[in-house]
C-alpha cells in the first residue's frame, strides 16, 4: 500500500478555516439562543407581575374616577340650578328698578 502526500496545504487549509468560523457563529449563535430564552423567561415574569398589580389598580382608579364623575356631574347640576336663580333674581331686580323708576 502506497502512501500519497499532499502538497496543497494552503487549498486545503482555507476550506477548514470557513469551515471553523461557520462552526464559531454556530456556537455563538446557540450563545445568544440560551441567553435569549431566559431573557423570555425574566420578562414573562415581570409582565405577569405587572399585569397582576397594574391592572388592578388601574381598574381601581377607573372605578373611584367614576364615583367622582357622578359627584361632580351633581355639583355641576346644583351650580346650573343656582345660576339660574340668581338670573331670575337679577332680571327682577332690574324689572323692579325700572318699575320704582317709571312709577316714582
């Protein structure tokens, strides 16, 4: 049995160099997958704790802001009521000021 030697180092060197930087990124890239992942994990976490106090409160605050609406609205109202009272007032006052002055 004969035994062949090459001679051709550098052809055959510059396949395996492309070679191991393909397995490099591979490598780097199931890196980055790991890590990615639990990044996933950390913010389902945090959104499930988020969701769980945030939206709470938030419906809270939507509930109490409505109770305040309703005051307000009634408030308004009563002012509304009161304005026009005083309107009513101030027109028969001026009625009343041009009678006593017509009638004097």
């Amino acid at each position: 049995m004969k035994v062949q030697n090459s001679y051709s180092q550098s052809l055959d060197s510059l396949p395996l160099k492309e070679l191991n930087k393909e397995f490099l990124k591979g490598i780097q890239a199931r890196e980055r997958v790991v890590a990615l992942q639990r990044i996933v994990k950390t913010d389902s976490v945090i959104i499930k704790n988020y969701k769980d106090s945030v939206v709470p409160s938030m419906q809270h605050v939507i509930d109490t802001t409505g109770v305040e609406l309703k005051k307000y609205y009634k408030l308004y109202d009563e002012s509304q009521e009161e304005l026009k009272f005083y309107k009513k007032g101030f027109w028969g006052a001026i009625a009343l000021s041009f009678l006593l002055i017509i009638f004097h």
